[in-house]
C-alpha cells in the first residue's frame, strides 16, 4: 500500500516507518523536524518537510502521495509546554488533526490512523486497568487537545464517509525516544545509566505509568491500518509500574553502578496513576503487547550504548 506518516521523523513515526518498510510497502513522510531528525528516516523514505499546519504544502504532499493510509502522528507531545501555551497545543494537535483529516480526504485516502493518548485523557482514573469507556478527565491542555481531535475523526467518518481510527497509547518507550513525550522518562533514565549522571525524579516516585514498548506500537497500527474498526482502541501493556519500580528495572537489567536519583517537587498537570487496559484491542484488533519491561528496557539501553559511542 502507498501510506504517508506524519511526524514520521519523530521516536514512534520513524518505527513505524521502518516497520511500513519491511512489510513492503511505499512509504512518504511528513515531519517539520522540528523535534524529528532526518537521520531517524530510512532512504526508502520520502521526506516532505513541512507542518501540518500550513495546509497549501500538506495539501500539495498528499496529491502528489496520494495515500491509501495515513498515520498521523505530528503533535505537540510536551505536557509541559501544553500547560504553558495551550493555544499552540490546540493549533498543533487539532486544527493539525483536522488539516490532516482534509487532506486525506480530497487525495482519496480510505483509511486514517489517529496516534492518540491514554492517560493524558482519562487523567486521574477510578478504575485501573481504564478502559475506553471510562470518564475522561484530562489534567492538561495535551489530553484534551487530543481527546478533541479524535472527536474530529468521528465526524469525518460521519460526514464524509472516511476511515478513522484512534490508537490510545499508554507511555511508550524504546530505541529512538526523544525525553519530551509522555514516556520520555525511560530515555532520560537510560541516558543516565550510559554516562554514569543523576537524573531526577518528580515528587515520590510513586506515580505510575503503563509502558508498552515502540515495537508492540507499530504492530498495532499496521493491524489497525488493515481492519476497518472505528472508535478508540488503547495500545497499552494493562501493568502498573512505578517511578521508583522502573529504577528498579533499569538496575536490574543495566548492570554497573546503577541509577541513584534525586528528587524534586512534582509537577502540574500530571496524572498520579495511570495503567490501561488492552481488551479491546485484544479481541477485536488482534493486538497484544508480546514485549514486557525488562526485555524492551535491554532493547532501549542496547540502543543508546550504540548511539552514544
């Protein structure tokens, strides 16, 4: 299939990428390389770089392209930020959705894949595992620009007959992660264990998160890129792992001098626990996470050995 990857050149876009290109298929990318790098992208790859917003040049890619799948990954992904200005959290992640979800439709796409979010939007849950049916209760302006752009995907699908899918991911982690996302703790962790630094926890570390490795990601979007599911599918492991547990992890599977962090006071906007739970896309997607913690954290670690020697 011809597919076009916004945000392409970032952690999990230039994965899925790779992972598009494996499988054989004909893959353009869209990236501003404003947090992407070039250098994430195979040769295979055909870079357009420009930004979702500036609908002439999207419009122009996607012509030339002329996608039968899009998967839209170019966002605003600092929760931080977002709490600072969310006015260009929304232009990014919703007007960006929306100029997107034009584009595919007038170049003939028939399916668009949505990389969404997890905690970000149900915050701070009654019930762990969530499902996709619980309250949502987003912290900051990140999970409720998102949680608003895949309202749009719902009525593109009404109103134009398009293809839509979200993928709400739990904290995504693995080779190539930048630390700005929601799973960026794991990549500065890594970095400190690599060069021997201290790196510092927020609050008591007792705050959880739900990891699920890059690789399980992009198996889940070329399996939603292949049905014809709408709706809202999280894309996490369902275990509950804490701050100070993930260091436990780390140590255990980094061996040497290990990590001793230091503390801080915690930070606005971000969510105490967080774990989601898979079923859905276990039974109607086919997808599972076969990747656990200490496995992917080997795989990470591995990579950022590599890359930084």
């Amino acid at each position: 299939m011809r597919a076009i990857v916004t945000g392409g050149a970032g952690f999990i876009g230039s994965n899925l990428v790779d992972g598009l290109l494996a499988a054989g298929h004909a893959v353009a990318v869209v990236d501003d390389l404003s947090t992407g790098r070039r250098e994430n992208l195979a040769a295979d790859a055909r870079l357009h770089e420009l930004d979702v917003l500036d609908t002439a040049a999207l419009n122009a890619a996607f012509a030339h392209e002329r996608p039968e799948v899009v998967f839209h990954l170019a966002a605003q992904i600092d929760v931080r930020r977002s709490v600072e200005d969310p006015a260009q959290d929304l232009r990014v992640n919703v007007e960006g959705t929306v100029n997107v979800l034009n584009a595919a439709r007038a170049a003939g796409a028939r399916r668009v894949v949505f990389s969404s979010t997890g905690g970000a939007i149900y915050g701070d849950a009654d019930v762990l595992p969530t499902g996709e049916d619980a309250p949502l209760r987003p912290l900051a302006p990140y999970g409720a620009s998102k949680h608003a752009a895949e309202g749009y995907l719902g009525v593109f699908s009404a109103l134009h007959g398009l293809s839509t899918i979200a993928l709400r991911y739990s904290n995504v982690y693995g080779p190539r992660q930048d630390p700005l996302g929601e799973g960026g703790v794991v990549a500065i962790f890594c970095g400190a264990l690599a060069t021997g630094a201290t790196p510092t926890i927020f609050g008591d570390g007792e705050q959880t998160r739900d990891y699920v490795f890059v690789g399980d990601v992009v198996r889940a979007n070329l399996l939603a890129a292949s049905s014809e599911l709408g709706g809202a599918f999280n894309i996490g492991s369902g275990v509950e792992t804490s701050v100070l547990d993930l260091v436990d992890h780390l140590n255990g599977v980094g061996g040497g001098a290990g990590l001793t962090p230091t503390h801080s006071p915690a930070r606005q906007g971000e969510v105490a626990r967080s774990c989601l739970d898979p079923s859905r896309a276990r039974s109607q997607l086919g997808w599972g996470p076969e990747v656990d913690l200490d496995e992917g954290l080997r795989r990470t670690l591995a990579h950022v050995d590599a890359t930084s020697h």
